[in-house]
C-alpha cells in the first residue's frame, strides 16, 4: 500500500504556533523533507521530535520528484515541511503534490501558520475575495505584466517581498496605485509584529529603516469595482442613480453608456 504525503505548516516566528498535530504527524511519519535541513532541525529539536530528515529545496525539487514517490510507493509516510508557514505557498511543495496526485498517491494538510493568510485577516482590507501574488517576478516584462495586473485588480491583493527588494517595489507600485489603500504586514507573530497602515506614500515614508520579513497588502482598485457593480444593474436601477443625485435624463444617458462603454443612443431607445 502507498505511504501518505503530509504537508505540515511550521511557525512563522512564534513557536506557539506549532499545532499538537503537526507535531505528532511529524514524530509519526517515516522521514521529513525539508526545506532546510539545518533550520527543521531546531524545531524538531525544540519539540523533542527525533526524524531523519531529506533536503527538498527549490532548486533540487524536481529531481527529489523520483525519490519521494519512489520511497511513498514503498508505503512510507513523508512529511513536507518548509521553513516557515505552510508548504507549497511560495515554498516547495507544488511540484511533489501535483505528481503525487498523479499517481493517486494520498495528500494529507496538517493546517497552520500562513504569513499571507495572517496579513490579510488583520489588514482591514476587504477578505471576501482577495489575489496572492506571491513574489513578483524580477524580469522586466514580466514584472511590468504583473504591475499592469496589480493596477487594474478589484480584490485585496497579497504580495510577498524581501526586506532588501521593499524600497524598490514600493516605487514600482507608487506609478500604479495612486490613493488606494496599504497595507504593510512586518514581523507577524513575532516580538516586532506591526501592521503600518496608509497610502503608497505614507508606506514608503515609514518603511524607510524597517527591517525583517514583511508582506504588501494592497486595496482592489475601486474604480473597477464601481465599474462592474454598474454594469451588473439593470438599465432601470443605473438610472434611478444618477436621478437620485438630481441630473437631468440626457446627461444621465450620457453618464450610463460611458459608464458601460456603450454609444449612448443605444441607451436613449432604451428609455424612449
Ligand atoms: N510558506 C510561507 C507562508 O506560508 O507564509 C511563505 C514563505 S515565503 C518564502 C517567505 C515570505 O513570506 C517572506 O519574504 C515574507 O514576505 C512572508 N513572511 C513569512 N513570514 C513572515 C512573517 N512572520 N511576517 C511577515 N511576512 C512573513
């Protein structure tokens, strides 16, 4: 019989955060692969777990593929475990699932710490419906791609960036995102946590000396939402809109069909 894949989320800072079933998947499984080696070590050490450890980095990920299915076909149990927070989220992980899915190997979450998650929940930005980005990338194109996307997004979005990067994506955003709200999420869970809240100006200002690991939240842009929520009315509810702020019909038709990139007249038959 197959062995099982765990992917088990480890703290972002604060021990605390280890869940008691983390740390009993971790004592009962065959081995773990790691991240880091060297760092899963201290905190199996700290939660006196004793388990042989493999490395399963990003740049040795695919070719770890063989090994672990091989070892999960011999009916051993694996635990995945990242350096901090849940695997496969911008840390190894995506590429043993998909082939262990594959291979109708059984996929087990053990749930816990998640940066992006985490920021989000405490941003005081809308959390029905928001886009992780993960990093942005460093290509040019790429990169200008992605910003293009950021600026017309109308969901709270989730960046990941290093500490030593923050300062330039700061400027790449401040082209894009104007007055909308941000969001930076630093240090959580640990004894610097602090949420700065303002516009791309006022982060960009208090962010200057800041150091350790932070997360970008940024608001869905509202022009977009306003758009769409528009174009979801029917012509009768567009209307009574721009009636109720006392405009006249004409300039109200003129006002519904650019508002739904429409030619007017079309607008006007509607309300002949
Ligand atoms: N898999 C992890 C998770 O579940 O959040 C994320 C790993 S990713 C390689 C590392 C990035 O996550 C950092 O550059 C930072 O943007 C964010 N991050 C991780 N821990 C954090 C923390 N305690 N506070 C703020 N951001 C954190």
């Amino acid at each position: 019989m197959n062995g099982k894949l765990y992917l088990v989320a480890t703290p972002i800072g604060n021990l605390e955060d280890m869940t008691l079933r983390a740390i009993r998947i971790l004592k009962e499984v065959d081995f773990i692969a790691a991240e880091d080696t060297r760092n899963t070590l201290k905190l199996l050490n700290h939660f006196e777990i004793k388990k042989p450890l493999i490395s399963n980095h990003r740049h040795n990920e695919e070719e770890r593929e063989e090994y672990l299915i091989n070892k999960l076909k011999e009916g051993k149990d694996i635990a995945i475990v990242s350096d901090a927070g849940t695997p496969g989220i911008s840390d190894p992980g995506e590429v043993i699932v998909k082939r262990a899915v594959e291979e109708n190997i059984e996929v087990i979450p053990i749930p816990g710490a998640c940066a992006a998650v985490n920021a989000l929940i405490a941003s005081g930005l809308d959390t029905k419906e928001f886009v992780f980005m993960g990093f942005l990338p460093l290509n040019k194109k790429l990169r200008k791609e992605k910003l293009e996307e950021i600026e017309n997004e109308n969901k709270t979005i989730i960046i990941y960036e290093a500490p030593h990067k923050i300062k330039e994506t700061l400027k790449d955003l401040k082209q894009i995102i104007e007055e909308r709200k941000v969001v930076l999420a630093r240090e959580i869970t640990k004894i610097h946590e602090e949420f700065i809240r303002g516009n791309i100006d006022e982060i960009i200002q208090k962010s200057e000396q800041l150091k350790g690991e932070m997360i970008l939240l940024i608001e869905g842009n509202m022009d977009e939402n306003e758009e769409n929520i528009l174009n979801n009315l029917s012509l009768e509810e567009h209307y009574k809109i721009y009636e109720k702020q006392g405009l006249e019909k004409k300039e109200i038709i003129k006002k519904i069909a650019k508002d739904r990139g429409v030619n007017k007249n079309e607008i006007y038959k509607h309300f002949v």
